[in-house]
C-alpha cells in the first residue's frame, strides 16, 4: 500500500490553491473546476470545493472543520522559509522550534485555519530516519 494524497476540502478552492501555490511553490493543476492537485515527488495535496463532499456521501467532510491533521512538508531549512514566509506575511502559531524527535518545526495555518508544518531533520536520528523514508522497499 502506498500513501498517495490527502484532500483538503474548502468553501473556496481558488483561494486555497492560490494560498498553497504561494507556499509550496507548486503549480497546481485543475483536472475539473472544483478540484486541484498540487503533486509533489512524494506526495500530492488535492484541494476540492465544499461541493464534492456530496459524491462521497452527505455530511462526510466539512470545510475549515479540522482541529486534528496536520499537514507537513520537509524542507531543505526551515529557517529560511520562515524568513520567505514571513516576507509573505504568514502569520505563525510557531516559530522555528526544534522538536524533542529532532526535526526543526514551523508551524502555521492555511486560509480555512489547517495547520501545516514545515520541517527539516536536523539531528542525526533524525537524518537517519529520513535516509529510511527515501529508500524505496523492494
């Protein structure tokens, strides 16, 4: 099994793409008008309009509702993008912080409130771990 993407659902689309683009630094693309992905080498993010939920079933998801996930993308200096994101004018719920498990975190929301970490592993089980996750399993 592989972990593919996740899907952020939200009462404006083009807001949040535009949001994520800026971010991320990822083109999007729109295979219909209320649903994007921004894919990544390791990942992709699809943002769809409030108006999908109903092809999942009534009720199953719900825009700016999410107190539990969040999303998380490595980055190559977390320092740095704090310094970008700031010039942005990002506003953070953290700033840079190294973490007990040694990676070095960002933390900050999307425009319907998501939290979204930015992170560099910055010590040697750390790196170590990330060495893992890169390796492709036979």
């Amino acid at each position: 099994m592989n972990f593919v993407s996740i899907r952020v659902i939200t009462d404006d689309a083009a807001r949040m793409v535009a949001f994520y683009e800026q971010v991320t630094g990822v083109t999007a693309t729109w295979p219909a008008p209320v649903f994007a992905e921004l894919v990544t080498p390791s990942c992709t993010l699809a943002i769809a309009d409030s108006s999908t939920v109903a092809l999942f079933g009534a009720d199953s998801a719900r825009a700016a509702a999410n107190h539990t996930v969040i999303t998380e993308f490595r980055v190559g200096d977390v320092d740095a993008e704090h310094r970008r994101l700031s010039a942005l004018g990002i506003e953070f719920v953290q700033e840079p912080t190294t973490m007990p498990w040694g990676n070095r975190s960002l933390l900050f929301r999307d425009p319907d409130g998501n939290l979204i970490n930015f992170f560099t592993p910055v010590t040697e089980d750390a790196l170590r771990r990330q060495d893992r996750q890169q390796t492709p399993s036979a």
